[in-house]
C-alpha cells in the first residue's frame, strides 16, 4: 500500500505542479497583455489629494495633475510609446466610455507630522484601469473594478519643501517603481513574441 500511495502521490504532485505552471503562464499573458503596447491606445492619470482644509490648501491640485501627467507621457515617449496622457479626474469619469484607454488613479492622503508640523507625512496608493470595448463581459457597459491596487507607499516631505513639488516627485517615483515597470516588461514580452 505504502508504493501505490507513493506513486499516486508523484503523480497528484506532478498534475499539481504542471497545473501550477499553466495558470501562472496564463495569469502573467493576460496580466501583460493589459498593459501591451497593443491594447491601450491613450493613458488617464489623475492624482486625488484628500487632507484636513489647512493641509488641503497648501498644494496646487491642477498643477499637480498636470506635471504627473506630462511626466508620464514623457517616461512612455522614452519606451517608444507617443500615446496621450490626459490629466485630473475628469479622464477617469469617462473611462467607462474611453477605449483602450490605460487609467491610473493615485490616491494620497497628507497629514501634518505631530512632531513636526510644518513636515507632512503622505500616503500614496495607485489604481489601474483598462477597458476595451471589445472585450465580454460586462466592463464594456459599466464602469470597470480596479485591475489591480498597487501597495501603500508612505513617505515624508520636508517643511522646507514645497508640498506640490513634494507629492508630484513622490507620484512620479511611485510610477516609475510600479507601472513603468510593468509596461517596459510588457513590452519585453512582446518582443520576445510571447
């Protein structure tokens, strides 16, 4: 009995282990294929800043938008990508209607540091979209869940520093370590033919 269970057990580990490979291969194509070059055709980016009023008012919110969004065009333009990044929350209500359109919503809470209170402390947090009208299912129709929410990066910016140009180098090293990196091993795939 001890040799029939053995071998049954090599075998389930060997469906288990080959089953194991099929879904991760299939989970990293369609993961990549998202965010291939082929599918999104345009980019919306916006950058929701949620603080009490006296923080709220220290930063420039359409500036912000804007510089994260040249930024990101800028970085896409570097991987051969002349796709337009649209800026602020206006982009994202319309992501429901927008094809082939890659939306990024970052997320950041400021609060004033307690021991410091010029220094503020930031929360950052990005969501990812993508919708292809062509694709079942009911994402076409409604407005799409989340893809994928990237981890909570938290960090500080100086009292010295101006809390706009703070949260815009913070949104931007976010992009650059999370989806930037996503998009050029896309790519890679792609060139791979994979």
């Amino acid at each position: 009995m001890n040799e029939v269970t053995a071998r049954y057990a090599r075998r389930f580990k060997t469906v288990i282990f080959a089953m194991l490979l099929l879904v991760s291969e299939c989970a990293s194509t369609s993961w990549a294929a998202i965010y291939q070059t082929g599918p999104f055709r345009s980019v919306c980016s916006s950058v929701e800043i949620s603080a009490e009023p006296e923080v709220f008012q220290r930063f420039v919110h359409a500036t912000v938008n804007e510089i994260v969004a040249r930024t990101i065009e800028a970085r896409l333009r570097t991987l051969g990508l002349t796709y337009p990044v649209l800026a602020g929350p206006d982009c994202l209500r319309e992501r429901a209607s927008a094809p082939r359109q890659l939306s990024l919503q970052f997320y950041a809470r400021a609060v004033s540091d307690p021991e410091h209170p010029r220094r503020l402390l930031i929360s950052l947090i990005m969501h990812s979209y993508y919708k292809d009208t062509t694709a079942e299912g009911p994402y076409h129709r409604d407005i799409p869940r989340a893809h994928h929410e990237f981890p909570t990066e938290v960090s500080f910016c100086s009292a010295e520093t101006d809390p706009s140009r703070c949260l815009t180098d913070r949104v931007i090293n976010y992009f650059d370590a999370t989806m930037l990196k996503i998009i050029e091993r896309a790519q890679e795939l792609q060139k791979r033919g994979r």
